[in-house]
C-alpha cells in the first residue's frame, strides 16, 4: 500500500496523530517504568525540536498525539524519534525483539479551533470509551487529564543508551536523566487563565463522557495493568482516518483542492529526477523522498 504524501501548508500547523502497535498487541501496556520512559522520551523530543505538544493518550496498543511542528520535517522528524525510541525502550523491557510499530504514523491536520476542540475531546474520551475506566483520571498509563484539568506533572526518565555503551561499567541509574513533560495550550487560548484553562479542559471532558456509551462496568485499572503487553485484542475497531478535521464543510474541501494540486506537483517534481535527472522544487509543504539526491546523481 503507498504511503500518504507528508504535507503542512503553513507553519505551526496543528495535527492529530497515530499509531498502534504491530497486530494490535498491548505493548505499550502501562506500568510505572513504560510509563516513565514514554514521557522521557517525549519530553527529551520535545526539548529537540521545534514542536508544540497540546494533548496525548497512551493506551495498551495505540496511541494518539494533538501537535503542532513549524513544517512539515520537524513533524516527520520528532515523530521517527519517538517511535525508534520508545519502540527500543518498551521493547527492550518486554523482551520484544521484532518489529513494534504496525506501520508509519498517520496525521491529520485540524483546520479550525472547532476541530482541535473535537480532537482534543476525543483525546480526553480515550480509556472510557473503550470500556477500561469510568474516568480518564483513573487511567493508569499516560494521559494528558490530569496535567491539564488538575496540574499533575508528567515525569519520565531517558536512558542514555550511548553512554552505557561506551561505559558498560555504567549502571540504568548512573545514565539516566529525569524529565518533566510541557503540554502547551491549544491554540487560542493564551488569554485564559490557569484556572479558566483547566476548566475548559475539565468541561471538555465532561461533554465527551457524555457520548461515551459502554454497555458493560469498566474493567479497570488492575486488569489493565496484569494484561501480558504480548497478547492481541479478541476484536479490534479501526475505522479509516479522514485527510483533515474542521467543523466547516468549505475550509475542508478548500484544503482537498490543495492537497490535490501539492500532490500533482509532486508527482511532477518526482517524474523529473526520475526520466530526466532533474531535481525539481519539491512543493511547499512537503518532504522529499529519500535517496532523492542520489536518485538524480544516478540518472
């Protein structure tokens, strides 16, 4: 299957991303020390680079991030960090030594402030509407809520594995730096409060419980966390992702007709370092492939 094209028409344009783990497996399970390294390595990948985090959710198979890059490399470059990191992380603590990742990220863009509020409602709604805790606040791996509605911090750790490597006589502990994770405010909302901003985000809570519906008791924390990460799920739920999220009919065809003509453009720009060893301008907003260089030195 061809991989969707990056694309980031504007700076600091904000995305919804995702990811599962390979066949569904629940590898990504929470516990203290997965917690610990998810949030080390996505806060040290926040410190390098320039990336804006404004709400995430952790659960056992899948994750899924509201972020904002300055273009599209940033975003592409942030994410192929934490993947390979958390994968060698969280692989290692399992014993997991094959692929972890289904396959790449998929991100959408958000258009509007309708469209971030209804990411970050869906966002905030992960863990309960599954049927795993009555409350996101009761969700024993990492979630944004209780950051932003009740200001607890997210602490990680980072391994720095190099070091180790070069000094086997080094311990985890003598390596290992402490991190806390910023999550920024969604866009448009500077002029609130701390307390105002919270509210916000304990009412968007509120209005997405709502429309969770679960015919069953949750399960609960302390099954969530006896799980084996090596199992799959009895049924897995995927549902095809959409190329953008706006609250207006116009501002998303609009963006269709652009992402059209950029993925024409691209097209173009490929067929000339392929038949004619020409590198064309690769449209504004997107990414060349790799080995496009070496492509037109061998043509």
């Amino acid at each position: 299957m061809a991989r969707p094209l990056r694309y980031q028409p504007d700076e600091w344009s904000t995305f919804f991303v995702t990811a599962r783990c390979i066949h569904g497996r629940f590898l990504v399970r929470p516990s203290p020390t997965v917690n610990r390294l998810i949030i080390g390595v996505l806060a040290r990948a926040s410190e390098m680079f320039d990336v804006k985090l404004f709400g995430l959710c952790f659960l056992s198979n899948h994750y899924h991030l509201l972020i904002s890059s300055r273009n599209a490399p940033t975003l592409a470059a942030f994410m192929q960090y934490i993947g390979s990191n958390i994968a060698r992380e969280v692989g290692r603590l399992h014993g997991w030594r094959e692929k972890f990742w289904a396959r790449r990220y998929y991100a959408s863009i958000v258009l509007d402030e309708e469209g971030l509020e209804e990411r970050m409602k869906y966002i905030l709604s992960n863990s309960v509407k599954e049927g795993l805790v009555k409350h996101p606040r009761y969700w024993p791996g990492v979630h944004c809520y209780r950051n932003l509605a009740e200001g607890t911090p997210l602490h990680g750790v980072w391994v720095d594995r190099t070091a180790q490597y070069n000094q086997p006589s080094l311990t985890e502990k003598d390596v290992a730096t402490h991190y806390t994770l910023k999550l920024h405010r969604l866009p448009g909302h500077d002029d609130l409060s701390e307390f105002e901003y919270r509210q916000l985000i304990r009412d968007l809570t509120n209005e997405a419980l709502e429309e969770c519906q679960t015919e069953h008791p949750p399960l609960g924390a302390k099954r969530i966390l006896s799980m084996d990460p090596h199992t799959t799920p009895e049924h897995s739920e995927k549902s095809p992702a959409p190329i953008c999220h706006s609250s207006s009919g116009e501002t998303r065809r609009e963006f269709v007709l652009a992402f059209k003509s950029f993925v024409e453009g691209y097209k173009d720009a490929f067929r000339g370092a392929l038949h004619q060893a020409i590198l064309k301008q690769v449209p504004d907003g997107g990414i060349p492939p790799v080995g496009w260089h070496a492509l037109v030195s061998t043509g």
